[in-house]
C-alpha cells in the first residue's frame, strides 16, 4: 500500500521566505509526528499530532515554526522568515495510535535548502 | 531520558553476521528498546523493539541483557543493502502514550563484499 509521502522533495528558498512543507501520511493512521535532520546527525522531533491537535510541540525550535493538521490527516509544516540554519531534511512520520507498540512509518522527507 | 551509547561505525562482511551493540545503562524498567535504521536518502526503518525479552522477526534479532542496560541488534545474513545507519533508541514514556523518538548519532554499518 502507499507509504508516507512527502511534497516537495527539495525545497530551495531564500533567506526571510516563507516555506510550506507537507506531509500525507498512511491512511487510517492517527499519529502524526515531525522530525529535523541535520547533516551527520540523526533525526530530532518537532512535533506530534494525535488527530487534528497537536499534543506536543516542544521541539518547535522557536515561534517561525507552526504545523497544523486540521483534518487529522494532511499535515503542514510553516517557516516564517527562513534563516540558513533551517536548512535540513524534514521527516514526517505516522503510526496508527500513539501507543508502546505502535511503529512509526517516515516518509522520504523534504530537503529544505536556504541560500 | 535514558540515553545510548553506540560505536560511531562498524564493519562486515557480506553474508556474515553483523551484532550491533547498543548501552541503555539508564533505562527504566517500562522503557522499550527501539531500532531504526536509515539507508542513505532515505527517511528511517522501524526493525524491531522490545522490553525484556529476546525478539526476533524476519529481518532482525534483538538481544536484550538480563539487567537492561545493554542490547545488540543481529542481522543473521547481511547484504550490501543493509549498509545504513543504525540507531539504537529507548522510548521516552509519556503519560498520553506516544512514541516520541530521541535519535543518537546511530553506528554506521558498512556491508563490503
């Protein structure tokens, strides 16, 4: 069946832009998670959705990044004012709850390039 | 948090057994141990968790420690398309339930012929 998918791929802007990532996860599936890979690092949580709130955003790094998920299915990732340390690969993932047991499925995730 | 520890790299030969060892000396008792791997380009793979108990599925084995704080994941065969990085991670437990992920630096496994 379809996996997660990720639009765009890559995503080059420039410094002060606005960017809109988003993220169709599996069919049926609840949980919705963001994460932040940087080079040479492993992948960092943003964000988690449980339906259409987010039920915990304590990894947004400041208040230029928002996500909404308004339907419980697509979800949005919004930069405001991008700066070049945003520059990194975005991962989005979903389960089917949010539970112990429950594996995360991750998208291809979107490069995000600011010059 | 409990935190791992792993090598930065390993290596193996294609066909052999790889044993990707992982330290959780921090773990709590309800905390799983999760594997997920990453192969370049690509976004991670869920392989296989567990609590306390041995685990094995069809890609992986998992060997947990009497004691918890340590782990080794063991591809049986491996082949060139398991070269990725591999990360050892613990659930954080929260009270809602989720599963939020905190990824290490991961060992990165390079198969060679």
């Amino acid at each position: 069946g379809a996996g997660v998918s990720q639009t765009p791929s890559n995503k080059v802007t420039e410094k002060g832009k606005y960017v809109e990532l988003r993220c169709d996860p599996i069919s049926g599936h609840t949980a919705l998670y963001w994460y932040r890979q940087s080079l040479g690092q492993g992948p960092e949580f943003l964000i988690y959705f449980q339906g259409t709130g987010a039920a915990d955003d304590s990894g947004l790094p400041n208040d230029r990044f928002f996500a909404v998920r308004p339907e419980g299915s697509v979800s949005t990732l919004k930069i405001q004012r991008t700066e070049r340390g945003d520059s990194a690969v975005y991962l989005c993932a979903s389960s089917l709850g949010g539970g112990d047991s429950y594996e995360q499925y991750f998208g291809p995730g979107t490069r995000l390039t600011v010059t | 948090d409990a935190k791992t520890t792993q090598p930065p790299s390993m290596d193996c030969a294609e066909g052999r057994a790889a044993n990707l060892p992982c330290n959780h000396s921090t773990i709590s008792g309800n905390e799983y141990v999760y594997w997920y791997r990453q192969i370049h380009s690509q976004g991670p793979q869920y392989i296989i968790h567990g609590l306390k108990n041995n685990e094995t599925n069809e890609m992986a084995s998992l060997i947990i420690t009497e004691d918890r704080k340590s782990s080794t994941l063991i591809l049986p065969h491996a082949t060139l398309r398991d070269t990725a990085v591999y990360y050892c991670i613990v659930r954080v437990a929260f009270s809602g339930g989720y599963n939020k992920l905190i990824f290490g630096a991961g060992t990165r496994l390079a198969v060679h012929p």
